[in-house]
C-alpha cells in the first residue's frame, strides 16, 4: 500500500482499536517496554482476579482485556 494512504486519522483509528491488547500483552510480558506500568497493571489485575475468584486462564484473559480496555478509555490513547 503506498505510504500516502496512511494518514494520521488511519493511524489513531488502528491505535485507538488495538492499544488495549497492546497493554494487555505487554503486562503479561514487558520485554520491550519501560515496566512501571505492566507492574501496575498487573498488580491491579491480579487485585481483580483475588476478588472475583477467578482462576481460569480464559476468563483472567477477558478480565485483563476489560481492565486495560478501561484504562484506555480513562487515560486516552495519547494519539491526538
């Protein structure tokens, strides 16, 4: 696809959909980026999983996507 085709909007539209997998795979694992905040959020994740009883792989999965969901929608993707 010819680069003039990708233009900003495309660019926040894509990373405004996927940031929430994106912080949710780099909590699980944080080999390249700065850990603070993988730390966090999996300290906050596993706060949920504690008080929702949770232990099945899956259903952790849907609780991490849904908090970093959250999160994206709080914070902002920051793609402006």
């Amino acid at each position: 696809m010819p680069r003039e085709y990708f233009n900003a909007r495309e660019a926040r539209r894509i990373l405004e959909k996927n940031l929430k997998y994106y912080l949710a795979y780099r909590t699980i694992n944080a080999y390249d980026v700065r850990p603070e905040l993988p730390a966090k959020v999996a300290q906050m994740a596993e706060y949920l999983y504690l008080g929702l009883g949770i232990k099945n792989t899956s259903q952790r999965w849907e609780v991490l996507l849904k908090l970093c969901e959250g999160l994206v929608a709080t914070v902002g993707s920051g793609a402006r």
